[in-house]
C-alpha cells in the first residue's frame, strides 16, 4: 500500500506566478507550478509523483481517448483572512469520485493519494490561492484508461492526476435558461450520477442550440416525458416556491451528487426554509409561478458556486426575476462564502487544513 511519504516530489526552478495577474482571472485559463500524477498497472497504484504541470505523452490508440473511460472531481481551496489554506470538503469529492470510478468500470483511487496527494499539491502551489472574495483556486483531481490498445475493453492501466487552476466566478452575471425539451443530459440506468467526463461532452451540443436562441443554458429534463427538472447546465438547480426549496432527489441516478448542492441544502434548513428533495414537474414551476410563489430559481456547483437566474423559459412560457431583490440564493452564498473565507466558524466541519 502506498503512504503520503513514498510520493516522489520534484521541485521547480522557477514560480509560473510571477508572469501572471490574478485580478479577473478567466476559469480554467491557468495552471499553477505543480501537478500529481499516478498510475494503475498490475492490479496497484504506483509511481505517485509530484512534479512540474508539463505535457503528457500519449498513444493514438490509448484507450480513454476512444471509448470514454474517464472520470474528474471538482474541488477548491481558499485562504482565511490570516492567509492560512484550507480545502472545502475534499472528503465528499474523493467518495464520489470512486462511486464515478465504479460506475465507469475503472479501479478506485485509494484515500491517501487522493486526500494527501492533494494536500501536499495544494501547499506547494498555496501562492496561487487567490485571496479575493468568489476567487479560490479550483482543484481537478482526474482519472483516465491508459491501455494502448483500440479493443473496446476496461483497460487494465489507468492514470490518477490532480492540476490546479485559480479561478474568479464561473458565472459572472445572472443567467437566461432554456428548458430543453428535446435532447436529454442522463437516463435511468445511465450515467448522469457519475461525473463522467462523456456526461459534458453530451451536453455540448444542446448547449450550443440554447445559445443560439440567447439563452446561457439549458434546464435539462428527464428522458421519458421532457417534464420533470434535472440539472441545470453543469450545475444542481434549486427552486424556492413559498417558504420551500425544491430541488430533484437524487434516487433516479440522472443528477450529481453535489458538494455544494448538499452544502446549500443544509444552509437553507439553518434558514429556516423547508427543503424538498423530490421530483418537481416543470408544469408545478410554471403553476408557482402563475400563482406568484416562485420566487427564486438558483444554480450550486463547485465552479459555479450559486449561479442566479434571471429568466427561465419553457415553450412561450418566460419567467423573470429580479435578481436584485432576491431574498435567498444571495444569502445562501454569503453564508457559505463567510465559512469558506474563515470568516465564521465552520461548525459543519466543512474546512480541512492543509
Ligand atoms: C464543477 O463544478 O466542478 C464542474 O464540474 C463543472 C464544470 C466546470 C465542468
């Protein structure tokens, strides 16, 4: 078995850093000084490595490339305001990250190089760890079939790697959404739980539609009757009718388990809203809406944090918001941010120091 104190550290000569603004950073722009990489060969994990971000050589014919078998983790970390790095619930990542690598027929990362290699990637690079509110630096831990060979089989090789990426907010104004109707992001029985690298890849094209008609994003909707909401773009969706927050369950297996999903989920019941974790008909939005009880509908994700949305639209039906005088999703992502810049106490146990 592998312990944090076999992983092989190469330092670099020189911090990428200082050649780059951190003011307005673009998401997924940068990389910082430092990468983990591991590998799957004979049954274990081996080689755990800490080195210089660099390329990565690879065969035409590796087998990720072809058919599919790769998997990622969204994570980040944040600097309290005495400057001291912490990581938002890393453990939650790792479980789901396995549960993907199970799904995906690939072998499960073992929690000391997950857990430790991060740890000790995220201090060597904690200078690129911006310190400015909605700024953190996004954590991409990431897994890959590495067997050169076109046979449609679940390779016998794999590749564990985690890259680093400071990054400001994913979505910088409120959003215009697109109930999709016609293509589907997850099926019962498919994938949609799993953070499968495909699941994005699918959603690309339905995304290009919406955007050709204006919209930021799609609400996707589920397979059999396009009726029932599912996720909103890359991110869970929240909708707060009355004194409720509904957002679907998670028993279908078409919708992520989120992090931040179920962060916020705990938040709104501190509150004092009732949260519903249920399958919610768009026909019931729309009802809420007619009724003026819809008051809010809010995006959560690691990138995304809580993204705000300013217009749903589903078939001639627009509802708008005025995201300038929403009560909850601006309170929600004030309360977690307090607790992700140290600026309350974290009584989850939500923060893991490095
Ligand atoms: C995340 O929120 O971490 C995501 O995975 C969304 C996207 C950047 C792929």
């Amino acid at each position: 078995m592998i312990a944090a104190a076999d992983f092989n550290i190469t330092k670099i000569e020189r911090s990428k850093l200082n050649d780059i603004n951190l003011e307005n950073i673009p998401f997924g722009k940068y990389m910082t000084d430092y990468m983990l990489e591991a590998d799957y060969e004979d049954g274990e994990w081996k080689n755990v490595e800490i080195k210089p971000y660099q390329p990565l050589l690879m065969a035409p014919s590796l087998a990720a490339i072809h058919y599919g078998q790769a998997i990622f983790e969204g994570v980040k970390a944040y600097k309290n305001d005495a400057g001291e790095p912490y990581i938002f619930r890393p453990l939650d990542n790792f479980k789901r990250f396995n549960a993907s690598a199970e799904r995906m027929q690939m072998p499960t990362v073992p929690e000391e190089i997950f857990m430790e290699g991060m740890k000790q990637l995220v201090k060597l690079d904690a200078n690129w760890i911006p310190e400015k509110v909605d700024h953190s630096l996004y954590i991409r831990p990431f897994m890959f079939s590495t067997d050169e060979t076109i046979g449609v089989k679940p390779s016998d090789k794999y590749k564990f790697m985690i890259i680093l990426s400071p990054t400001g907010p994913y979505y910088a104004t409120p959003m215009r959404i697109y109930v999709e109707e016609q293509y589907v992001r997850a099926v019962p029985g498919g994938i949609g739980f799993a953070k499968a690298a495909g699941n994005y890849g699918g959603a690309m094209y339905a995304t290009a539609q919406a955007k050709l008609k204006g919209y930021d994003q799609v609400l996707w909707t589920d397979a059999y009757e396009h009726k029932y909401v599912q996720e909103c773009g890359t991110m869970n969706v929240i909708f707060i009718i009355g004194n409720t927050a509904i957002t679907p369950d998670l028993e279908s297996g078409t919708i992520l388990k989120g992090v931040t999903r179920d962060s916020v989920i705990t938040i709104l019941k501190e509150m004092g809203l009732t949260v519903e974790e249920r399958a919610l008909n768009i026909d019931e939005v729309i009802e809420a809406h007619k009724a003026g009880t819809l008051k809010e509908v809010f995006g959560t994700g690691t990138a995304a944090t809580i993204s705000l949305i300013k217009e749903l639209r589903y078939k001639d039906y627009v509802m708008e918001f005025d995201t300038a005088t929403l009560q909850v999703a601006p309170k929600v992502k004030e309360t977690l941010n307090n607790i992700r810049y140290g600026k309350v106490a974290d009584t989850h146990g939500w923060m893991v120091k490095l």
